[in-house]
C-alpha cells in the first residue's frame, strides 16, 4: 500500500485481504451537485456499492492528505468546504505540500486509485475536448491522464457539453479503449445517445471483467472506459438539452467564462434552468455508473 496516500480502515482492510473497492471521485460532490443534495447523493453512491460487497473508496485531499476512502464526517466536509479547490494531476503534490484541501478530478482520481491498487472507478461524465477547442486548445486533463493510467472507468461517456466526436477522436489516438454496455452507441451524459458510434459492445459486468483481466496480463498502460448510457426513459428532453446548451455556451462566453471553470458553470445553469431536470438525470448517472461498477469490481475480484 503506498505509503503517500491514508486509507480508511474500511478500504484498508478490504485491499489487504483482496476484497472489491470501487473508487469514488469527489469532485461531483464538491462541485457537480448543488447542497445539500450533494452530500446526499455521496452517501447514497456509497450505500451503492456495498450494496454489490463492494467497498466505497471516494477519494479527495484533505488537511494535505490523500484520502482513499472517507468517514462520514470527511464526506460533509467536501460537501460543505466553501473554499475546496478541484484538483487535477497536476496540481495534487502542491495541494499536499501546501496542507490544502480539494476535490480530485477524473484525472486526479484516477491516479490515486491506482497508486492505492484499486482497479475500478464510478464516475459521472469524463472532461474531453471543449467546444471552440481549435481556438482556445482546451482539453481536459482527463484524457492525458486516462491514457497512462490503467483503471476500468464507469461512465456515461463526456460530458454533452464538450466536443464528443473531436474527444472519441483524441481518446482513440491515445489508446484508451472503450466499450458500451448494451450499446453500440457512445452516450452522451444527460443524453442516452450521443449521435457517435462505439466499436465494441458487452452485455454483463463478467464480459468487462474478462477485458480488464486480458489487459492486465497484456500490461495495456491506458485506461478501459465503459460507457453505461442513461435509458432513453430516463435522458433529458433532447429539445430542451439542446436549447438549455446552446443557452449556456453563450451566457458563458459573455460573463467570461474560460477553463475549468466553465464545466461547473454549465452544469449548474443546466440545473437552475431546467427545473430540477438536469439534477435528477445526474443523480441517476452517478448512482447507476456505482451500481454497474460495483458488479464489474466483484466480477474481477
């Protein structure tokens, strides 16, 4: 176990002796969810998983540490931080040295879990390539990160407010592999259907377990991302998605919007504007991503 990192005794436990863990990342708590439906999602993602006899395992950075799996009191803490940073790779080991606290990113957590010898992670949406990337160059972190860092990343596939044909080109050039679970179709987040195509499907978590195994024993450096669509019962109005988007982009572009910052901003103009709607589509995301996750991590423990 690496000693740089501090594990709950729970996840501690459960690495020692070889039982399932699924990583968590913290940044939909800190920054993707508003209060309090935030903390309750949290706790709710982790009832989840050891629902399946998976162990929880969010992850952040608090008081300097890196925490691989948090108490109840830690998950409020996230929850309820005003002045928490979002961390991605590059910034962890100036976040420790300084005694800071933050959320992790993809990206971040992605590279924790790894450095603690845990082999799945839940998440919400990936970070990909922005919209006006060919003047601005913004890409997220995330798909660097994913490219060098071999986890099975649950997901719904990027953000549907990023650029998802220009990320599935960049995510193959980096050999990430992804595969739908009962799709053939890459989601898009709030959407069951991104309009772009996957080239691999499975239809149960043993047939991701089997891939994950393969790529062990092939040592394949990169990360495995398994899209998990939201069902088309459960997606945001398509009309609507688009609108609220297109709404957004330009209320972002006018108030100065650049960066990282303008995931978050999205997202929580999506919430406000939609009623509710956006909430309840991410909610079902993350909770269903832990629950498929969880499944995947049994599978190949």
């Amino acid at each position: 176990m690496a000693p740089a990192l501090e594990y709950s005794p729970e996840v501690a436990t459960a690495l020692q002796s070889g039982r399932p863990v699924v990583a968590l990342e913290s940044t939909i708590i800190s920054h993707g969810l508003p209060r309090p439906e935030n903390l309750r999602v949290a706790r709710e993602v982790e009832a989840t998983v050891r629902r399946h006899g998976a162990v929880p395992a969010t992850i952040a950075i608090l008081d300097g540490r890196a925490r691989i799996g948090l108490s109840d009191d830690e998950l409020t803490r996230v929850a309820d931080l005003d002045d928490i940073v979002k961390v991605s790779v590059r910034d962890i080991a100036t976040v420790v040295a300084r005694g800071r606290n933050a959320a992790t990113t993809v990206a971040a957590t992605s590279h924790l879990a790894h450095l603690a010898g845990i082999r799945v992670f839940a998440t919400g949406g990936l970070g990909g390539v922005h919209r006006q990337a060919r003047e601005t160059w913004d890409e997220s972190a995330d798909l660097t990160s994913l490219s060098v860092t071999p986890v099975t990343v649950v997901c719904s596939g990027v953000k549907s407010i990023l650029d998802v044909p220009a990320t599935l080109e960049r995510l193959e050039t980096l050999n990430v592999a992804i595969v739908g679970f009962g799709t053939d179709r890459f989601p898009g987040f709030y959407l069951t259907d991104s309009g772009s195509p996957i080239d691999w499907r499975v239809d149960s978590a043993e047939d991701i377990a089997a891939i994950t195994r393969a790529r062990r024993a092939l040592s394949i450096p990169a990360a495995l991302v398994v899209a998990n669509p939201l069902p088309e019962g459960l997606q945001m109005d398509p009309d609507l998605h688009d609108r609220l988007l297109a709404e957004g982009l330009a209320l972002a572009d006018t108030s100065g919007v650049r960066g990282k910052d303008v995931t978050p901003f999205l997202l929580d103009y999506f919430h406000r504007a939609s009623g509710g709607l956006s909430l309840t589509a991410n909610t079902e995301i993350i909770l269903r991503n832990a629950d498929l996750a969880s499944r995947v991590a049994v599978a190949d423990a």
